[in-house]
C-alpha cells in the first residue's frame, strides 16, 4: 500500500471569511471548492470535512470556531490515490494532532491499517476513512479491506 506523509497547520488569516454559522461555512467551502461532502468528523472541537472534487480528487478541510464565527480551511491537497496520508494538524495552542484520511474500494465497509507497532481497525463510508490521533511512528502502515 501506498502512504505519504505531511504537515498541515491552521492559518489563522485574518482576512478568512466568516459565518455566523457551521452549517453556513461548509456551504461556502463547498461551493468555493466545487467540490461534494464525503465525511464529516468531528475532534477536539474541531470539525472536519472530508470533500471530494468535480475529478473525484479527495481533501481534508477543517472549521474553525473563534467566538461566534466559523471559518473553512482546507488543510491538505488535493489526493488521487486509493490509499491514504499521514499528516500532522496543528489545532492551535500547541495541540497537534496526527491524522490519517484514506480512499479505499466502496464496497469496503472497514478498513485494517497495521505497522509494526499500532493496528486499528476503522469504518469506512463511500469508500473513506479518517483516523484521529494516530500515534507517532516511523513505520508505514499496511492496509487491510474488509468487506
């Protein structure tokens, strides 16, 4: 199996658009990316948004929450491959979290990821799986379907 891994960070820019409300800053990133909902997850306060683009590419986006504002960030690139990224997410005052989102066969109802040290099993809808917290580790991980 195939895996990269990344680093992603929340850019508080100031000149982000705002929303009064989450549901309002998902239409917008939505809309803004032309892309369609996949998966959304929710950790730490945080929510994120699995999306899917018009060339059935795949990318994570997070919601921030700051007072009563939400705004829509997009973390990771675009990715193609039925595999998955490992990226480390910095969720602000120094909480960072490893993540791991991933593409697999549709029919697959969860999936097995397992290196030499960890193994999880997730669910998998449509055909996605994210994975919060995954610990730290210099190994790949190996994924298994399971139908």
């Amino acid at each position: 199996m195939f895996g990269i891994t990344a680093c992603g960070q929340s850019s508080n820019d100031v000149d982000a658009i705002q929303f009064s409300s989450l549901s309002e800053a998902t239409d917008y990133g939505l809309k803004s990316e032309k892309a369609n909902l996949l998966l959304s997850k929710e950790f730490k306060n945080k929510h994120y948004r699995l999306i899917e683009n018009h060339e059935k590419l795949f990318a994570l986006a997070v919601i921030n929450k700051s007072g009563n504002s939400y705004v829509w960030n997009r973390e990771t690139t675009y990715l193609s491959t039925p595999s998955y990224i490992m990226f480390l997410y910095n969720q602000g005052l120094e909480d960072e979290v490893n993540i791991i989102i991933g593409k697999t066969d549709k029919k697959a109802k969860k999936v097995i990821l397992d290196n030499k040290l960890d193994a999880i099993e997730l669910d998998v809808y449509n055909g996605y799986y994210i994975w919060f917290n995954v610990p730290k580790s210099n190994y790949a991980y190996n994924v298994e379907v399971v139908e």
